[in-house]
C-alpha cells in the first residue's frame, strides 16, 4: 500500500502514554492530572518533560523518553489513512448533498476513557457514538500480524476504515435503528441487528477503498487479499473456534468470516454507499 506521500488527518488526539501506570507522577502531579480531568483536557498539557509538574521534578528524574521509530511510523501511516477517510467521504456525502461531519482519532496505551466508558486494549479498536470518535491502541496492530495472522498495511487500513464506517452509520441513521432494536427486541434480534451493522461497516470499508483507490492509486499487488484476510480472521466463527473449539451462531455479534469478506468485496466492487441499506432490506439468512 503506497501512503508515505499523503497528509495526516489533523483531528487527532494522542493520548499514547497517559494510559494505566504509563505517567510518572511525583509530587504534585497527582493533583495537576484530577484538575486535567475535572477541566476535560490532556494531563499532559499541564505537565512538563517526563509527566512531572511543570516546576520540574527532582534534578535527574523525568525527562521526556525517547519515541520507539517503529511506533512512529505506525502512527503516521494511522494518521494518514484517517485523513484520507475524511477526504474520500466528504466527497461522498457531498455527492448526496450532505456535510460529512468529521471524527477525532484517538491514539492511546492501555486504556482509555469515552464517552462510552472506560475501556482497556483488550476490546481493540472501536468507535463511540458518544463522542464521535474512534479509539486505537497501536499495539493492536501486532496482534492482528502475531495472534491473528493478519499482517500487512492494508490490513490495517480495513481495520481503520471499518471503524469509521460506523461513524457513517450514525450520521446515515442506520445505527438508530440498530440502537432501537436493541431496546425493544430480543436478545437474538438484537444479535442479529448488531450483525447487520458490523457487516455494514465492513461493506463501507469496502466502498471507502474504491474510492480511494480511484483517488490515490494506492493499491499494491496483495493488498486487497491482506483486507479480505485480516476481514476472515476476525469474522466471528473463526474466533469462537480459534478460543472455545466450538461455534455458536446465536451468539454472533460481527457475522462469520465469510459474511465480512463478502461484503467487503460487495463495498469494493460498487462504490456504491447507497447500497449499503441492503444490509436491512434483506433477510437474515441472505447475509
């Protein structure tokens, strides 16, 4: 995937850092980083060099530690496929006439606190309705190439854009619906809306890099298998066999591996976001 010669998003927020345990505070710090929060601002901002106040810590301590070169680039090449969602679906809403409202991206280490909650590394990327903005610890990353066997760049970009897809879904109104059936269905019902959603996104990932292909030219050779691949590691029979031995459709959340590169594929193919509403219009067992 070529990317190095595009523009970061600027609506980014990187909070790698201020996750559990990840800030050394020494004298006064605790009560710098409680005014932080209580004024809904970075810590950090009212902290110098190494998380100390910004009077300074003890002579020798603190000091701001060296950036991992490898991390770096991970969270450029994240900023900028960010910034090229935003370029691709501003066009698109324009396209129907509508203002595409852009998100924030959140980089954080360890855990991070939304609008939807606290939430640590172990639920991975995702989106808030509540803040509008999509949260990525850059470790999860590793674990897509060492734990799911889903490595490479545009890997990363589908698990990108899928989460920004969900932003779509909620300026679209799909996700209202979503919402609302999960307030007044069962829990089976509500599964399967949740499934609709998920391969909704998947499918928007997919019309998103159509797009931004006709835009940038940015595949390389295997870089679409690499999406299908990271879409068919995830998909949830794959993981239910892979951690319990046995799968369980009732209990399916995202859709099974082949439902996800489906719809991918169906996103990539058309371009067309106007047929996203298909994935409510047809009946379950069609997904």
């Amino acid at each position: 995937m070529k990317w190095e010669d595009r523009e970061e998003s600027e609506n980014v927020e990187d909070r790698r850092g201020i996750g559990k345990g990840a800030i050394a505070i020494g004298g006064g710090g605790i009560i710098i980083v409680i005014i932080a929060l209580l004024l809904g601002i970075n810590p950090q901002q009212l902290m110098g060099p190494g998380g100390q106040g910004q009077g300074g810590g003890a002579p020798g301590q603190g000091g701001e530690q060296p950036k991992d070169p490898a991390e770096e680039k991970v969270a450029h090449f994240t900023k900028v496929v960010f910034g090229d969602t935003e370029r691709i679906w501003t066009e698109q809403f324009q396209k129907m006439g509508k203002e595409y409202i852009k998100p924030k991206l959140v980089l954080f280490t360890g855990e991070v606190q939304s609008a939807c909650g606290m939430a640590d590394a172990a639920v991975g990327p995702f989106y808030c309705p509540g803040d509008s903005q999509v949260y990525i610890d850059l470790a999860f990353y590793k674990d897509m190439e060492r734990q799911l066997n889903a490595p490479g760049d545009f890997a990363r970009a589908y698990v990108v854009a899928h989460e920004v897809g969900h932003h779509v879904q909620r300026l679209l109104g799909y996700a209202d619906r979503v919402d609302n059936a999960r307030r007044t269905g069962s829990k089976v019902e509500a599964n399967n809306m949740s499934v609709r959603l998920e391969l909704q996104a998947d499918f928007l990932a997919g019309v998103w890099a159509h797009h931004a292909q006709e835009k940038f030219d940015f595949l390389e050779r295997g870089d679409i298998e690499s999406a299908l691949n990271a879409a068919n590691q995830i998909g949830d029979d794959t993981l239910q066999k892979r951690a319990r031995g046995r799968v369980m459709p009732d209990s399916f959340t995202h859709g099974t591996s082949a439902q996800r590169t489906k719809w991918f594929k169906e996103g990539f193919r058309t371009g067309d976001i106007k047929e996203a509403s298909q994935l409510f219009d047809l009946n379950y067992g069609q997904l």
